[in-house]
C-alpha cells in the first residue's frame, strides 16, 4: 500500500477545527465516542476529497455537510442503534440542582428528538449556522429546516418543562 501523506494545509485545518467538530458530533450523536467516530468519518471523507473541497466556497461547510450525512447515516444502520450489555441499566434519578444537572438534562432532551430535528437544532442554535447555511449543510429546503427547528424547539422547551415541572399533572 502506498504510503499516503496529507496535505500541510489539509493537517492544518484538522488540527484547528477538530475539537469544534467533535462538539458539534457529540451534541447530534450524545456519546463522546460515537462523536468522535463520525468526525473520524468526515475527515477521511474531507482527506479523500481535500482537492475539492479546498476549493470549496467554504471548507467548514462542506466539513459540516459530510459530518451530518455521517451521523445521519450511521443513525440508519440498525446494527448500530443495539447495543449488547450483560445487566439492566439502572433507573435514572431526575435531581436537577446545579449547572452540571441543566446540562445533562438538555442533553436527553435532545437525545429524543429524531436525527433530522437533532441536526437542525445542533447546526442552527449550537453552530450558529444561518437558515440558509443549515439548509445547504443538510441538502434540503429553507422551510424544511425552519419547520424542523420549531418543533425540534417546541419539542425541547416541552420536554425541558416536564422535568422541572413539581406538579405531576404537568409533568406526565
């Protein structure tokens, strides 16, 4: 096999994006692991097609495009959502108290909106991506992602009221 070596400047952007990229994948996949498969993914997509996509308006859009399908993609795979274990988790307790618990709580939040609301929230409110940007990074419509953001939200604030709410009425 030939011994291949990466461009200076294609090393250079790695270096310099990776642990932004990772953020990103950790918040559409919610396992650090996973998160950084999927950037694994991305970058030997972005390695593979370096000449392209440095050409490319912007590098970081195609970047992010490639990242979403890799997650996307991977969420289809049903060999990857089974996950083998010897015992039961335990049952989760909601305590929320401090900054650590929000965080954790917003995370399973957005664990239970589906991929494609996942990746719009994640690239429009966390990337700070425009309509515009976040439609060309997902390959669809500017009202899909517009329709997709507000429930995707309306499913967040729902969800993060339910769990803070002390009625029991309220929270079912």
């Amino acid at each position: 096999m030939d011994d291949v070596t990466a461009p200076p400047d294609f090393e250079s952007y790695v270096a310099a994006r990776r642990p932004a990229l990772r953020r990103t994948a950790y918040l559409l996949t919610g396992d650090w692991d996973r998160a950084e498969d999927v950037v694994q993914d991305a970058l030997t997509n972005l390695f593979v097609h370096w000449r392209r996509a440095s050409r490319a308006r912007s590098v970081d859009a195609y970047v992010r495009r490639t990242l979403v399908n890799s997650y996307l993609s991977e969420k289809r795979r049903p060999w990857r959502r089974e996950r083998s274990t010897e015992s039961l988790p335990e049952a989760e307790h909601a305590a929320p108290a401090d900054a650590s618990d929000e965080r954790d709580r917003l995370r399973r939040a957005l664990a239970e909106l589906g991929p494609s609301q996942r990746a719009v929230v994640v690239l429009r409110y966390w990337d700070d991506l425009s309509v515009e940007e976040t439609a060309a990074a997902l390959g669809c419509s500017t009202g899909n992602v517009k329709s997709q953001a507000a429930r995707g939200l309306a499913h967040l604030r729902e969800s993060l009221g339910r769990a803070e709410s002390p009625d029991p009425e309220v929270a079912r």
